[in-house]
C-alpha cells in the first residue's frame, strides 16, 4: 500500500483457506469512496474530541477528519509497523498510533471507527462480540461506533483465514471476520445500543455500514 501511495499502481495476492489466490488492488485502500466522505461529513464530533480507528491502514479516513476536525487527537492501531510510521508522518498531532488495542490509552472516544469491512480486525465470533462490546463502553455518552461489515459466504458471522502475499512478502494466515446485518444488530440489541444501516459500494457483496451510538 504504502508503494501505492507513492505512486506505483500495485496488486497484492490474497488467499482464502486453500482457495486460488485473489489478485487485489492497493489503490482500493487509499482514497475514500463517495458514500464514505458522506457518513463522515455527517457526523458532529466535538472540536477537542477524540477518535480511534481500529485497523487504520495508511489513515485515510483520520486524514480525511483531520481536516474538519484540526483539534481532534487522532489514535490509530494497525499491527503493521510501516503504516503506523506512515501515519504518525502524515497525520498531525495530536495524533497516535500503536500495534493493538492494550497500547490504547485514550479512556473514552467520541467516534470508533472499523472501516474498510473493518469489523473483520476483531477475529473470529467471540473475539468479535467480545470486542464490540469493549469498544462500545469506551464510547463517551453521545459517542458512535462506524463499521463497515458485509459477509459474502452467507448469514451469521463466518471467520475464514486468509495468507496475503506482496513480492517477497508474506503475511498469516491469519483470521478475518465477516457479518451480515442481522448478526450485528442482534449484538447491539443485546448491549442495549441502537443501531442504523447505510448503504456501502465496497467491493463483494452484502457489504454495509453501521452505526451503533453510545448511551
């Protein structure tokens, strides 16, 4: 990704189980899509607030409310050390970001975000509800969690593993989550959360937004 950002159009190869290998385009990762700017400039985040988006990548989507929200801190996790640089050169304090959520030490959040199908960072079923939940209790009152989700392979939430391969690299396997929209509404009915859809032209099928709002 980070080749793409300066620049060079590159591909990586992302297998599922022992599944063919699917060619993807880095460049899908690095600008936002329209309907995404739209939920963003939506939201009404308190000028000295605080965001975290789990799964940052190169941080397009903290880049794109830093510049509404100059003020805002700014806290990204990826467990890639080369994004997280990257990040921390682009994005301006205050701003930080760390390799998991127990390096996270901002206590409340006016907006989480998991974007990009971001809700697959969590893992599989129980990691994911688990993790919702947490997330959701570091929700400042009038807070809101933003996921992107979709689950191509069927209803339910379904966790397959997955091996990226970039050049010479190689990352996994590794577990990433899918859902649809009855398993996430289900979660947030069972915390008590209210929750709304939006419609996502993400690549695959099924795929959405949600919103789920503190209390």
């Amino acid at each position: 990704m980070l080749d793409s950002v300066n620049g060079t159009p590159e591909t990586f190869l992302m297998t599922c189980g022992d599944g063919d290998p699917m060619p993807m385009d880095c460049r899908a990762f690095l600008e936002l899509r329209d309907e995404e700017k739209q939920l963003l400039d939506n939201l009404h985040l308190p000028p000295d607030g605080s965001i975290l988006d789990y799964g940052c990548g190169v941080g397009r989507h903290l880049k794109y409310l830093r510049q509404q929200y100059p003020k805002v801190e700014c806290v990204g996790i990826d467990t890639c050390e080369l994004l997280r640089s990257h990040c921390s050169e682009s994005i301006a304090l205050p701003s930080k970001f760390v390799e998991q959520w127990a390096d996270v030490e901002t206590s409340k959040f006016d907006l989480i975000m998991l974007m990009g199908n971001g809700l697959g960072v969590l893992g599989d079923e129980l990691n994911a509800r688990q993790m919702l939940r947490k997330l959701a209790d570091t929700l400042n009152p009038s807070g809101m969690l933003l996921i992107e989700a979709g689950n191509p392979f069927g209803s339910g939430y379904h966790s397959p593993r997955f091996t990226i391969k970039y050049r010479e690299w190689t990352d996994g396997p590794f577990t990433w989550g899918y859902s649809d929209r009855a398993w996430l509404e289900n979660e947030a009915k069972q915390a008590d959360l209210p929750v709304s859809f939006h419609r996502s032209s993400a690549p695959g099928a099924g795929c959405f937004f949600a919103d789920i709002h503190g209390c």
